[in-house]
C-alpha cells in the first residue's frame, strides 16, 4: 500500500504553521495519520484490498479497486472505521493528561465533527450513501447524493464567504469538497459503464 499526501496540504499546512506554529501543524498531521490508519485496519478487516492513501485535510482516501462491488456493510464498516480511530484519540485525550491536551482535544473534536458530517466525500456521507443503495437504484442514488452534496458545499461556501478572512481555512477546505464532487458528478456515467462492463467479464 501506497502512502501518499495531497498537494492541498501545502498551502493547508503552511497557514497552520504561520498561524498556529509547529506544534499544532505536528499535532494536526498525526491526527490525520491515525483517522486514516483507522479506515485501513477496517478494510483489511472487511477482506477489501487497499492499494494507496492519500491524507487529505478532512482525513485521508483510500483506493480500494472496484470498491463499489463490495456488500453494503463492507463498505459502511470501512467509512466509520476512521472516525472510530479518532473518537478513541479524543477518548484517551480527555482521561489522560498531557502537555497541548486542551489543543489535542480541540483537534480531534474537529476531525471528528467534519468526517460525521452527511456530506460526500466525507466519511458520514460515505456510509449514508451505501446504506441508501440498492442493487436496482444504486446509480440513481450515488448521483442524488453527489447532487445533494453539491447543494451543501455550495451553500457552506457562500455562508464563509462573508466571514473572510477569519474563515479562509475553512473555505479552502469547502472549495476542495466542493470540486471533488462535481469531478466525481461529472465521471459517474463513465464509473457506472465501467462497472457494469466488470460485472459482464466476471459473469459467465
């Protein structure tokens, strides 16, 4: 398995550093490791094979081949994998102390609160999704969902607009939600048609 960083997390990282210092970056970035570490202990547990991860801000991706060919629970299971990992590091941050414990504590309240939120590609939107599929409406309901994630980000967007420039951090990260579903919306034809052409090969 491939470990691999998103190049947002540049410019990402770099106005934590400025803002935040070192100290916060470093806490922020392990967050990021262990939430991830979390959906790969899953899929292993879920006999998915896992062949790169990328951190991303929010958390981190997977790319698990004909992913969408796997059960529903699978795939649910592998979703709430990484905020199970980050509960347990707010869990222990908050009956053990340590030095930062209060800025830990803040960070993983913030992984946590994100990835549970209903919204693509986000790990809350991820499970929904697969729990909503079915094999007659899967598609249908993929794209309803990228729509309504769409809808979403948009309207988040525009509410952080107006509070620039405290909120930049933020918007950054709505943006780059943003435009990976619409990439996604715009590709889902081609995932769809791949996905039954995969289905006639191993149909004998």
């Amino acid at each position: 398995m491939k470990l691999r960083l998103h190049p947002i997390l540049a410019p990402f990282f770099l106005v934590l550093m400025v803002t935040g210092g070192l100290a916060f970056y470093a806490l922020v970035f392990i967050s990021l490791l262990f939430h991830e570490a979390g959906h790969v202990v899953a899929a292993k547990m879920a006999g998915m094979k896992v062949r790169s991860c990328t951190i991303m801000p929010y958390g981190g991706e997977l790319r698990i081949p004909d992913r969408h060919s796997y059960g529903k629970r699978q795939r649910v299971f592998v979703a709430v994998g990484g905020p199970i990992a980050t509960a347990i590091l707010l869990l222990l941050s908050m009956l053990f102390s340590f030095p930062g414990d209060d800025q830990f504590v803040r960070i993983q309240t913030a992984i946590l609160l994100l990835n549970i939120l209903p919204v693509l590609p986000l790990d809350g939107g991820q499970a929904i999704s697969a729990m909503l599929e079915t094999d007659e409406r899967k598609y249908k309901v993929r794209s309803a969902f990228l729509v309504f994630s769409i809808s979403v980000l948009l309207a988040v967007t525009l509410l952080l607009l107006s509070g620039l420039p405290e909120t930049v951090l933020f918007l950054v990260l709505a943006l780059f939600l943003l435009f990976q579903n619409i990439s996604a919306f715009k590709f889902r034809k081609y995932e769809q048609a791949y996905e039954q052409l995969k289905r006639k090969q191993l149909t004998p």
